[in-house]
C-alpha cells in the first residue's frame, strides 16, 4: 500500500505550522512573506525526516502531524536535508 503524505490534514497542518511561527525553527532568523521558490519563503520542515520516521515503523499520521512540523526558511530546510539542522544554527540563535 503506498501512503501519501501531501493529504488535505497535511496541507492544513502545514499553514497552521507556518501562521503561529515567526522564527525559523533552524536558524532563529524571522520568517519572511516571501513565496517558493525564493531562498527565504516560509515552508515547512520535518523535525524527524520522512524517511526515517517510515523505517521508524511511525504511521503518516504521526509523520505528518503538527508534532512533527516546523516552520523554517526554504534555504535552511534544504540544506538540512534529513540531518537534525543543528550544524546550520547560529551560535546567537534563540532556538539552540
């Protein structure tokens, strides 16, 4: 069976995640208006990455859900790629 994470439940999580964040969760610097495919647009980055969390045994539900999300700037989700962003944080950041 093939599990599809891009659901209406994600998509909602996903806004919800980016509307009550205002720091990136990965550098600490604040989240921008801007829109993909800018550097600096607003997504949405899976604390545990999704490839894990399925040879973790997790089920979409808890891969996807809010617990699981934060906001964080396009460029810094892309470069922590399934590490656990720790190496890309400043050093004067909030959220270290």
């Amino acid at each position: 069976m093939i599990q599809r994470w891009d659901t209406t439940e994600y998509r909602r999580d996903a806004a919800l995640t980016i509307a009550a964040t205002a720091h990136c969760a990965i550098c600490g610097r604040a989240l921008t208006s801007y829109r993909n495919p800018h550097p600096m647009a607003s997504t949405v980055d899976h604390i545990t990455a999704r490839a894990v969390a399925l040879a973790l045994g997790w089920p979409m539900s808890r891969i996807n859900g809010r617990s699981n999300l934060q906001a964080a700037h396009r460029v810094c989700n892309l470069r922590k790629q399934a590490g656990d962003g720790t190496e890309l944080r400043r050093p004067d950041s909030p959220w270290t």
